[in-house]
C-alpha cells in the first residue's frame, strides 16, 4: 500500500513516506479525484524533516550570499523549462484557468518572485546592517536558528506554494532552509515544483536538506512541527481557524510563527465617485470580486455605498452585472461548503440577499455569484457577523445613511489586508475621504484610492499584511521584497567583535566610521 | 481610604483612583514600608484610561512629528530640573546607590533616550519609507490603532520606567500614546517621574490623554486591559511567568505584545584566555556580575570554563574576590525569595555550591555573594535545569571537559540577550572561538568578544532582544533607536493615494530614499 504511494522529499531525497493514510487531488469541474496518491505523513517523517533541516540550518552559515541566489535562480529557470507541465498539472488540480492566470500571470510571477529574492540575497541590504564604529556595535539581521516551516494555502497553487511562492523565497533568500508543507487540494503541482527545487539545490550543491516536502500531516502532528525546538519559524496562509491553533502552538514554545488569515477588505465608494462614474467602478468591482471566483486574498468582500438613488443604481447596476457572469469554479468541496456556511451566516444576522445564495447544481465546485445587502444601521448592530469572511464569490453590501455612519462603519471593521475609497476626481469627496480615511487608514494594511485591491505587486514597497486577524503582526508584510525577508531573520548584533569575524553584510558595508543605517552595502 | 491614596494620573488629570486595594514601597536596606499609600486599580480605571487613550491615540494623527520631539524633549529637560528629587526617591524605594548610579549614570541615560526618541520621531527615518514611483505604491510605517500599554520592570527605575524608559520613549516617538503601568516596588519614583510627563505633555499641548499611569492592577485586570480591543500594543518587562500569562491573553485578542523576559547571558572563556589574563577576567566578570546586586537583564549568570588547572585557578580567585565583596541590597522580598528558590533548584539539579547560598541574617533584602559549579556533563543532563535564571547576585560556574563540550553545552542553550567568548590575543583560541560562534550567534541577542555583557549603550546598532525566552520575538530590540520604535508601529502601504494624501514620511522624503527616482509621485 505506501509503495502506491508519491514519496516524500526529506533530507536530500524522494523516499516512501511513514504514511498513516493517503489523498488524491480532485478536478474541481468534476468533483471527481484526480491523480495520484499521497501520503498522510506520520510523525517520524516530520522529525526526519526537522533533524535534517537543522542540519541545512547550520550548514548554510558555509553558502555565501551568491550561493543562495545562484540556486534560487537556477530554480526559476528549471520551472520555465517545465512551464507547461507545472501549469498543465496546476490547472487539473485548481480549476483555474491556465492560459489567462496561470501560465501568463502565476508561473511569470513566482519565477520573478525567486529571482527578485535572489538579487536581495546578494545585494545583502535586506540585513539593514548598522556599523558603529565609535561604540564598536555592529548589527545585521542573520539567518534563524533552524529551518522554516511553510503552510501554503489553497488560492495560490504556485505563487504561495509552500515550496516555490513568497515564504519560500524570502526564507530562502535569508539563509533558511525550508519544510514546505504542501496544500491538499493541489498535491500534484507541488510534486512538480518541489522536483525542480531539488534539481536545482543539487545542481548549485546547496546542503542536503535545504528544501524538503511533505504532503499532509493530521492536526496534532502540525502543531508538534511548528513548536518543535528546532523549527526556526513558520510561515502560515491559510484559514484563521486553523492558524490560530498553529500559532497557540508554536508561541507556548517561544517559537516565531507568520500568519495570514482572513480579511473582508472593505471598498467605501463615497457619493461623489458614484455621481461622476457609476458605471465605470461597478464593471471595475464586478471585475475585482470574480477574479479567480473571488477566492483572492485581497477579494473586495465589504463594499459601503451611500443610501440614496445612486448607491441604489450601483446595487441594481452590480446584480446585473454578476448575474451575467458564469459562476466560476471553486477550489474545492471545503472552499464549496464554508461559502455556503458563510453566505448563511451573514443572512441570518439580517443581510438581504439580492443575487445567488445557493450552490450550483450539477457536477464541479460551483457557488452563484452572490450579492447581499444590508442596512448600515443594521451591520452596526451586529458588526462581526456582518465581518464574516465569504471566501469565494461573494459580496456584501453595506447601505451607510450618511458620512457619519460611513465613519463609524469603518470604526467597526476589524483588521484588513487591504482597505479602497473612491471619490470623485473633482476634489468633493476629500472631506468624507478625510473623515473615512482617518479611520480605516489603521485597520488595514494598504490603503488603496479609487483602485481595486486585487492584484498584489512584487514590489519593495508593497505590503501584503495588515492588523490582526488579516495577519498576525501589524509589522510585516508576506508579500515585497526584501522585506518580507524580515519574518525570517534574527536581528544579531556584535559588539567588540574583530572586523574579521564579522558577517558579511557588516565586513562590507564600506566607509567605515559612522552609523549607516539606511545605506546598503556595496556588492562582493 | 480612598482619599489617603495617591491619585492616578487618567484622561489628562490627577484624579483618585477606583481602588481594590492599596499597598506601599518597601526600603530594601530596611526591608520596612516606606512613602505613601497607592491605589491598585479596579477595571473601572483601566477601562477610562483605554478610552481616554483611544481617543488620544487619534488626536495624535494631527500632531506633526516636531510637537512630538518637542514633547519628548522638554519631558527631559523637566527631569533634569527634578533630578535630585528623582534620584533620592528612587535611591529609597530601589536601594541602588544614588551617587554612582542612578545620579549620574541611570538619569542621564533616561534623558539622553528621550532626547533620542525626539530626534528620530523628527528625522522620520525611523519609519522607512519606500517611495515607488513606477507602481505607484509607497510604504512607511506608523503609529499604532491604539495606546500603548507599558509595564516596566523593577531594576531600572528611571531607564526602563513604564513611564520614562525605553519601551516609552520609543512608543511616544512612533507616535502612540502611553498607559504606563508601575513597578509595585517603586511607585513613589514613578509619581514622580509621570508628574513632570503630565507637565511636559501640557505645556506642549499633546493630546489629552497621550500620558497615564496606574500603579497596579490584579492579574486578570492586567490580561484584560492588554487584551482589550482598544489597545495598539503592550510593551513588557518583567519576570517570564507574569509575562507569559499576559502574552497568551494579549494574542487571543489578535493583540501585539513585546516581551523581555529572563536571561542568563552565557560567557565562554576559552582556555588560552585564562592562561594569558586570567586575573584581568576575574576581575572584570566580578565587576559585571555585581553591578546592581546582578540585577541586570544582561547579568552574566552562567561561566563556561576549561576543565584543568587554569579553570580550577579561575574559579578559585572567583571564589576569593566574591567573598571579600559585600552582599549589596537587593530590589525586593519577592526577588530575595525567587533568588533563593533558584539557587535551590540549580543546587538540587548536581551544582556544587562554592560560596553563599544563603540570605544575609539581619534587616533588609539582602542575598550572600553566591557561586556554583557543575560539569559540563552534568549540565548536559540537565540543561533546563541548569538554565534556572538566579536573578540577583548568584552565579554559576559550567566547567567543559573540551572544546566539543563547549559546543555540546552552546547546543544546549535557550534564547539570551547576550553571549560572550574570551579568547587569547595571539588567535590560538581561533579555532575554538569558531566553533563554539557557529552554535552560540544564533542563542543570542548581541554576541560579544573579550568583554561583559553589562552594560547596554544606547546606540542604533543596539540589540537589546534575543530568541525566547529572552524576548518573545528575535527579530526586535527594546534598545536602540530607531530600530526599538519599530515595535510600536504598523507598516502602512499606500496604493494609487495622491501626493497630497500621504503622510509626511513618504511626502518628505529626498530622491535618495526612492527607489524608482524617475519622478516625484504626480497628484491624480
């Protein structure tokens, strides 16, 4: 029976598994399984895991910054070189469409992800190295003290793929190695990606152990990983439910764990922006909460539109729209069951429902896109249940009276990934923005100015976190680089400590003599 | 009753507090009660100061960063016009000299940060913004949603206060205001040094509210309050139990919470050390460990030594140099007692007792000089126990039968502040440093070579942090600006938001600091 079984990749090879069970994809069009078999890994393959990344924890100290990187970017060309199989396979498993998302947005992405995460590995600004030579303190931020744990989630079968998306590389790229868990619902693209990773760890001789998967774990046995002496961190996207229990677990065991969780992320579209181009944001919200069938993170799943005829117009002009619009598949029979769980909970605390509500029948993962609505007087009553998050393609509207009920709304609204507002371009808009802004400006991590918040930008500036539950540190970003590369890292500072036995972001950070917080070091 | 109790200081003025109960400081040269009576707060005053401090913490967008930095400036300028007062009372309640510290070392520390403070809250840098003209995005960080609530520890009075200290001043700059919770063993000093806050805070016309203060609070009272959802963040220093409990209810709540907790600051002298400056380190490491009675978060309380007669002759003239010194005082009953049980726990798990081990006969708290000795292999059978941190004047000594114990015991360790080697100046200890480095670099906070770890500059390249336990997160220090005001931040990206919406951090910002320097960002 384990010999039907995929192996898993632990300390430097693809080996059987101590499996207690096994799984199989599914096609989410059919609902059918999909594919091969993998296992349910028991305990001793996560002790395995972790004795030998703690192995690649320590060896890494010996690879240079260019050592990192060359891998790093080996594995990107190794991933364009099996593109079609890799977006072939993420296709099957996901249902999302790949000659639109996946091949031409999601792979280009992830393969620029690895390699921006590259460039930051060599340039070695990312340790923000501080030289003081007049107190003779130096300080750098360093690799941890043993080896990533990563949780990819579900939305993302290669840009947050535990063995090739952004955790990835920023633990990487810091001088981590990485225990990848795959994600149920696409065991076979992971398969894929985690056989180039490993080519490529072996082609630029990276320490055995350096990249390791394993496909399923149960419960318990998670949260034994992710509290384990010799984890260094973990990093977590995913349900909030089950996050919260990862992160009990690895903080009673002081362990550092990067969570993110749900966000409804509120759009307030103010009466003037409706006035001037009503049409224009409710193609642009149309288009925004169907991508990917609304199951984007940063989906806009709260949207505040003033009482009136032209909030009136917009809500009639977006029920057409979206009954128009097929209703997309969804990723699987859980993402299926909690949407309906949730459509249901926010009707029963009073939301009308103007579109959908229902799963679609026949066969495949299909939920009618769906609109509800309520009053603003009303979400103030209950503003948690009306804050529930409804992964999918789901929307509520929320009906504020006026600008002060628009405030206190926001005032309600738990933390977000990402929060917009739309005025008008003539300027009539700035005092609600104003009042509005003040508000939800705190609660979420980008602010977002009449633009959808879909579609999250590698860029250094970027932030893709946000106050809890969106994530679990109001300070760090899952998305950005080097940034992101901060979850991952211990600062470490030196003091009285001989330039020669200095690391390399402070031996060379170049004229010496004065603090330089903000310079980065010249290249090696 | 009520009226005989000190007043807290909520929501802008002295008021009386709702009082559970009272208690007073004790002198520890007397062990007696000494000053006045101060109240420990029902909810009911924790709850108006989470209000007022709400509301604060929104009053506060509208004040620019120079109202902030004059603040924080002429709060220092007023302690040092009350210095006398300040130092006698704290002398008082704390027992640590006046003349050599506090007068002249802990004060003008405590002034010197806060001038820091104002200095960084006005550069800006601290907020490191990412300007991206290409994608339109930029990202700063900022203050939090929320007061900050500040619990200081017992051993600095005045540096590391609830109400003047590190944690304080870095939450000020970042623009947050403070709810400062007293030590119980130094209320009378904390008056005091909140008086002259207050007084600071209305002559620069800071929001109401940007200063408060209780005394003391029951435990379920403090996990509420930094659990509640009015609350940015809380900064602690403390014992790890206390602080454990307040973690667990601060991140149930999704709230952020900044630990420093035990230490014992292990230092390796390796053996070409001792044989070329063994009396030179003795007396250097009974300076360190004697500084206020080894009440240092950085005491150096566990001595790695070589096995033979260079060891054996180090810890004889340890011996000799601890018995001549006298007993100093120590902060409080509870710590006298805790240090007693620690040195009981350390005794019962195999370390020999090489002097004290005892409390000092007579009034006041006082502990004998204490010295203990294990094996390298004993301490690796026990290496928990052997970890007990003896927070006072108690020290153990681990005596490594070669350099492969000493890694074998630096494997053995759990997070510190600080870790320190000694090596011979002629590099025959090179190899041994290197190997012992690998192992101990990432246990600790700030590695130093040829030097103790008392002693905590107050410099940007600072890392007063560490892995657990000695914090709760590696990536983070409680000294060192600007870096300490990170803590009390959120980072804040802005999408498509015009030029004239920014915040200043990112409005003000040269072309240095860009990273796309095509041009300034255009107005929509």
């Amino acid at each position: 029976m384990p010999g039907e079984l995929r192996p898993v990749l632990i300390d430097g090879r693809w080996r059987p598994a101590c499996a207690t069970g096994s799984f199989r994809a599914f096609d989410p069009s059919t609902g059918e399984e999909v594919g091969d078999a993998f296992p349910v890994s028991d305990w001793a393959d996560a002790q395995q895991a972790l004795e030998a990344g703690a192995r690649a924890s320590e060896a890494l100290l010996d690879v240079p910054a260019d050592g990192i990187a060359a891998f790093l970017e080996r594995y990107a060309e190794r991933l364009e070189a099996r593109a079609d199989e890799v977006v072939a396979m993420a296709a099957l498993e996901t249902g999302l469409p790949a000659p639109t998302r996946l091949a031409v947005a999601e792979l280009p992405r992830t393969t620029n992800q690895l390699r921006q995460a590259a460039r930051c590995a060599r340039e070695m600004d990312w340790a923000r190295p501080v030289v003081d030579v007049s107190s003779g303190i130096h300080s750098c931020f360093g690799a941890l003290d043993g080896p990533v744990v990563v949780f990819g989630p579900n939305n993302f079968p290669l840009a947050f793929n535990g063995v090739s998306g952004g955790d990835f590389a920023a633990a990487i790229a810091a001088g981590n190695p990485v225990i990848a868990k795959a994600h149920p619902c696409h065991p076979g693209t992971t398969r894929l990606l985690a056989e180039e990773a490993h080519r490529a760890a072996e082609e630029c001789e990276m320490p055995v152990g350096t990249v390791q998967l394993l496909y399923r774990l149960g419960h318990a046995e998670g949260e034994r990983l992710v509290s384990h002496p010799l984890v260094g961190a973990t990093g977590y996207t995913g349900s909030r439910a089950a996050g919260l229990h990862l992160r009990t677990a690895a903080l009673q065991a002081g362990k550092p764990i990067h969570l993110e969780l749900s966000s409804v992320n509120p759009v307030f579209l103010l009466p003037g922006a409706l006035d001037e181009r009503s049409a224009e944001i409710v193609d642009e919200l149309r288009n925004s909460s169907l991508l990917g069938t609304g199951q984007f993170c940063t989906n806009p799943g709260l949207v505040v539109i003033p009482a009136g005829p032209g909030g009136d117009a917009f809500a009639t002009a977006l029920v057409g729209l979206l009954a128009e619009a097929p209703a997309g598949l969804l990723l699987g029979r859980g993402v299926l069951r909690n949407l309906g769980d949730a459509v249901r909970v926010v009707r029963e605390a009073g939301a009308e429902l103007l579109l959908g509500g229902a799963p679609v029948e026949g066969p495949g993962f299909r939920y009618q896109n769906t609109l509800l609505r309520v009053s603003g007087q009303r979400f103030l009553e209950r503003p948690r249940a009306f804050q529930t998050e409804m992964f999918g393609n789901a929307c509520l509207i929320v009906v504020a009276a006026d600008r002060e009920q628009s405030v206190a709304i926001a005032r309600q609204l738990e933390g977000n990934l990402t929060g917009c507002l739309y005025c008008h371009t003539d300027g009539r808009d700035d005092a609600a923005y104003g009042a509005v802004v003040r508000v939800l400006r705190r609660r979420v991590g980008r602010l977002l100015n009449d633009k959808m918040p879909t579609g999250v930008a590698v860029v250094p500036s970027m932030n893709h976190g946000g106050p809890f539950p969106a994530t679990g540190d109001p300070g760090h970003t899952a998305v950005g680089l080097p940034a992101s590369m901060l979850r991952f890292a211990a600062l470490h500072c030196y003091d009285n400590v001989g330039l020669h036995r200095l690391p390399a972001p402070l031996r060379d950070i170049g004229p010496a003599g004065r603090v330089s917080p903000a310079k980065p070091p010249s290249h090696r």
